[in-house]
C-alpha cells in the first residue's frame, strides 16, 4: 500500500451469516501472502479458531491464527486486541495482510477506532470492513424492518420500543461495511434476492459495494486491497450508541452457555435434538464439536436459525480428548436447565 503500513481487514457479520467459511477460503487463495489471523468469539469454546486451524493447508499455520475467547473483541481493545496486534507487528517477519473475525455479537466501530491507537497507528492500517450478511435469514423477515407495522404500533402505543437488538446490531454491523457479502445467496430465489440488494442498498453508506456469494466463495482480490484507510473515516460509521451520544456497548441482550453432551452419540440422534432444541428455545446460533459413535473423526455442527450443518472435518487427534462440546448464543432469558437436559441426556 502507498502509505506503507500492513493492510487489516475486519470481517464482521451477524451469527451464523458464513464468516469463517469465507475466511477460510481467504487462506487457501492466499497465493503467497503471508496472513496472519485473529479470532474473536462469544463464549468459552474456540469453535472456530478450531475449524480454520484444521483446514491443513499452509496459509493455516497455528503461528499465524490468533484466538480471542470469551469476550467482545471491541470491548477489550486495550487488555487484548492492542497487545496481540504489537506482538504481531513486532515479528521478525511482520504479515503482509492481518484478518480480523469479530465475534457475531460484536460493534466493528470500536474496533476499527483501535487503529487509531498511537501504539498501532503508524505500522497498521484498516484495508475495509467486510460485513457478510445471510441472505436466508434476511429474505425469511428475521432482520427485515416492516416500516408501516413499527408506525402503526407507535400509532398504538408510543412508549413501546420498536427496534430489537439483533435490529440495531445489524444495523451498525451495515453502517461501518466497506463491502457487504451477500453470503448463502444458493438458499434464496432471484427475486428475494434482487429485494434484498436493494433493501439494504438503501441502508448503507454511499460507495458501499453488494457482492452475491455462495457457500463463501469470493475472490480474494476482491475483499483484500480496498485501501479504505477506514479508521480516518469514523464520523461516516457511527453506531446507534454513538448517534445517540453514547459511547459504551455491552451484550446485556444475550447469554451465552456451553454445553457438554456425554459419550458417543449417534450423528442423526444428535442433529435431531439439536433441531428440537433450537425450535423449542429460539436459540440465535449453536455451534462446536461432537464425539460420534463408531467415527474416527469429529462432527462439526454450526446451526443458525432452524438450519443445522453436521460435517466431519478432521480425525481425533490421539493427544486430544475425544470430547463433545457445544455453544449456544442466545437473546437473554434463555432456559439453560431445559437446554441442557435436552442435549446432554
């Protein structure tokens, strides 16, 4: 880049929207650069540091995938996002490109404001923000406003707060994007589709770029070298907490728990209880590893919404614990006993 410091791309999205999968196509296209990636998750199981460590190919070095846990990355910038970064920068051999996977539940403003920190600023700059958006769960109204419905409940009652969570953190996950990826487009018919473009064409910022995607498959190219220098351009990115003159953020709105089921379990057993449970509780995400009866390797699941992936992505390690962990995100209230029981029996 012109200005001489190493490029960082943030790659920010609700849960379950493809974040890793694109990622991981990132790295196996990486044609010689030399990337370093950090892993931000919600909850106390690396579940997705885990599946990029095991993709096996070279641009996959464990040296290189750096993995925050259990905490908002932009909540912790100075006690765990600036250090990392200085460790990196301060390598032998410095990356030419950094990759950053927020958490789902995570605001990209505070964190791309991090770059502006004196420790970082002048060896690191933020390339582009990448928000990937799932374009199945937008067409199915999850994250859709109905403008005519939110007048008539004011109409109805004034007091009555009209925008949900999930709404306003999508919204600010829009608002700071460079390029939205409209990730999951194979699940969706052409005319949903072409709505969705325009829907949220009328969200985002001026410039902003909308990418069809299937099954996170994008040119590299494409998301790395926006040069968009994006920590100099914050007063066009603000957050709803920063419109309305607030500058903290917490996840109050939801809970996360992990949840161990107990010895081997049958592969259909196990995607069928996850589908119940997801149903009865409303669960936003559940993702982790699973010990499968009579299978040498171990079974991924990722769900979002009421959709569940279960697929094998490496064998058991013979040091590692064949072990069977799962985490579950949702709004708060969740009933963890009846979760529990109903996956850990």
């Amino acid at each position: 880049m012109s200005t001489g410091k190493i490029p960082a791309t943030v790659i920010t999205g609700f849960l379950g929207a493809g974040k890793t999968t694109i990622i991981r196509r990132l790295l196996e296209a990486a044609d010689g650069r030399r990337i370093a990636l950090i892993v931000n998750e919600f909850g106390d199981v690396g579940v997705d540091g885990e599946i990029l460590k095991g993709c096996g190919d070279e641009a996959c070095s464990e040296d290189d995938i750096i993995e925050l846990a259990n905490g908002c990355i932009c909540c912790t910038v100075a006690d765990d996002f600036i250090p990392t970064m200085t460790r990196l920068l301060e390598r032998n051999e410095p990356p030419d490109h950094i990759v950053i996977e927020t958490s789902g539940l995570a605001l990209p403003q505070p964190l791309v404001k991090a770059f502006n920190w004196p420790e970082i600023r002048n060896q690191v700059t933020v390339d582009g923000v990448i928000t990937v958006v799932d374009s199945a769960a937008v067409a199915a109204g999850r994250f859709a406003d109905d403008e005519a419905a939110v007048q008539a409940q004011r109409e109805a009652d004034e007091a009555l707060d009209h925008e949900t969570p999930l709404q306003e953190l999508f919204e600010d996950q829009l608002n700071c994007a460079d390029m939205i990826l409209l990730n999951k487009t194979d699940l969706v018919a052409q005319d949903a589709l072409d709505t969705i473009r325009s829907d949220l064409a009328r969200e985002v910022r001026d410039g902003v770029s909308l990418v069809a995607v299937q099954n996170g498959g994008v040119e590299t190219d494409i998301v790395l070298g926006l040069d968009a220098s994006a920590e100099d351009d914050m007063d066009a990115r603000k957050s709803h907490h920063e419109q309305a003159g607030h500058e903290d953020h917490d996840h109050d709105d939801f809970e996360t728990f992990v949840v161990s089921p107990t010895g081997p379990r049958r592969r259909d057993e196990i995607v069928a209880a996850i589908s119940k449970v997801i149903a009865d509780h409303d669960i936003l995400r559940l993702k982790g590893f699973i010990d499968i009866a009579e299978a040498d390797a171990r079974l991924v699941i990722q769900a979002v919404g009421p959709r569940v992936d279960a697929y094998f992505d490496r064998p058991w390690q013979t040091n590692e614990s064949r072990r069977s962990s799962l985490v579950v995100i949702g709004e708060k209230g969740l009933d963890e006993p009846a979760i529990r029981s109903a996956l850990e029996g």
